[in-house]
C-alpha cells in the first residue's frame, strides 16, 4: 500500500497493509484532512517516534471482517482511541489503516467523503460545550481560522451568540468567556475578561505557549481546557446539517500530489485542504 511517511524528510512509500489485532477493524481510506497538527509533523515542529505514517482526519470504507462493522460500510474515524493517530501511531495518509473497532463511526451513504473526514475537527469544536460557559453570557471566540468558524457554529447551534474576534479588529470587553484557537494573544484575551471571567483554552500548538500568571491571578481567570466533545455527535451534527463545512472544504488532492497539498495548507487555514487516497 501507499503510505505518506516522515523518517528524517516526508516521503511517499510503499509499505506492507498493516496487521489486525485482536477487535481491530481495517480501514480503505477515501478522504483525510491535513491540519495544523499533520503540518507540524511533516515540519519536524511536533517530534514523533519515527519512521511514522501522517494524517489522522479521516474517512472510509471497512476493509476487514468484523461482528458489528460490515465489510464495505462507510465510516469516519476517531483518531485518540486509543492514542493519536499520525503521531503517537501510524496514521490515516495511507490506503488503509488500523483503528479499533471502538473508534469507527458509520456516516449516512450522503455524507461525502470530504464532511465525513471532517467529523474529528468537528468533534474538537464541541468540546466547548462541555466548558463552564452559559448562553445567556457575552463570550468570543478569538481566531481567523477554520477551527474559529467551527467552534462559533457550534456555539451557535447550542443558542450562544458569540463575537467574533479576530485579533484584528477593537478587542471586546468586559467578556464573561472567551475561546482561543490560537495561543499568540493569551494576555489580551484575559484582558478583555471581566475580572472573574473565564478563558478556554483550546488550541493544541506544538510547544508549550507563555502565560502572564500574575496577570490570571490578580484578575482571578479561570482557566479551563477542552479537548474533544462526543464524536458520535460530530457526525450526528454534520449529517444533520446542524453545523454546516461545505464552505470550509478546501481543494482535494491525489495523494501523490501531497506536496502541492501541504504547500496549501500551510498558506491558509481558512479552508480545510485533503487527501484523496481513490485511485
């Protein structure tokens, strides 16, 4: 099989299909998202175990016998179940992959390829959810990118009414919550809090990010930090239409093109940019 692989540099090989262990499913990957986090890896930025196969947003087809996934059925696939793929384990920029059986979730036969890969960003943007934060408040979400646009459709289709910030414009303030998705304003962000106010921290940056603590004591910020919401409800929400990505699916490349592909994404993040392992 074909896998896009970092040992030393980025290279596409040929490779063996990896084995099955016991309750693993197979997976023939269609689709997988390049993010932020396969950007730093190819990058050498985020340090793996090397030689390791990249990509962990993705979708496909079972390619393997299993009591309660049939061959052939249309799947996304939860890439931290139970460590994170393309980075602690091989990834999803290949034509098949491993995963438990516990991380495979069915898409609707509708849902196509390129929204199904997109259920573990989604996923990620629901986990804001699940931080101490009330509708009836006045919260931002701080950020220009997708995983912005994402946790402000979320917020919204739970009845928030979040600003947006993009960094660019006059900061809000007196803000009960604010959402980062990224780590290069932590200070301004406590300071458009309301003393008391809390900041959810959201982004997942490569290296550790510099925090102002007396600032967060003196003005007594919570700090609360979110990773992933219920990836069943990412598809849910996705198939759904409850939270809308036609407009952030960016072009779609054959994977042997991955370095036009990985030049794109590193361009912009306004759009999500994809790997089509279809032949």
């Amino acid at each position: 099989m074909r896998a896009l692989v970092r040992d030393g540099k980025v290279e596409l090989t040929e490779r063996k299909t990896p084995e099955l262990g016991e309750d693993d499913v197979l997976v023939e990957v269609k689709r997988a998202g390049i993010c932020r986090t396969d950007v730093y890896v190819a990058d050498g930025t985020l340090a793996v175990r090397e030689p390791r196969v990249l990509g962990h947003e993705a979708a496909g087809v079972v390619a393997s016998s299993h009591p309660r996934l049939p061959r052939g059925a249309r799947v996304a696939i939860d890439p931290i179940r139970p460590s994170m793929l393309g980075v602690e384990r091989d990834g999803a920029f290949a034509d098949f992959v491993v995963v438990p059986a516990s991380a495979v979730h069915r898409v609707p036969d509708d849902l196509r390829w390129e929204a199904a890969a997109m259920a573990e960003p989604v996923a990620a943007a629901l986990g804001v959810l699940r931080a101490p934060i009330h509708k009836r408040t006045r919260g931002a979400v701080h950020g220009a990118g997708r995983i912005a646009d994402l946790v402000v459709r979320v917020l919204e289709a739970a009845g928030f009414s979040p600003i947006r910030w993009d960094g660019g414009a006059q900061a809000p303030s007196e803000l009960d919550w604010v959402v980062e998705t990224r780590t290069d304003a932590l200070s301004d962000l406590m300071r458009a809090l309301k003393p008391g106010g809390t900041l959810v921290l959201k982004s997942r940056p490569p290296a550790p990010a510099a925090l102002d603590v007396a600032l967060a004591v003196s003005r007594e910020i919570t700090l609360v930090a979110r990773s992933w919401g219920s990836f069943d409800d990412a598809v849910t929400w996705l198939s759904t239409g409850r939270v809308r990505v036609d407009d952030l699916v960016g072009e779609t490349y054959p994977l042997e093109r991955y370095e036009a592909a990985f030049s794109a994404a590193r361009r912009s993040e306004r759009q999500k940019i994809f790997l089509s392992m279809e032949r």
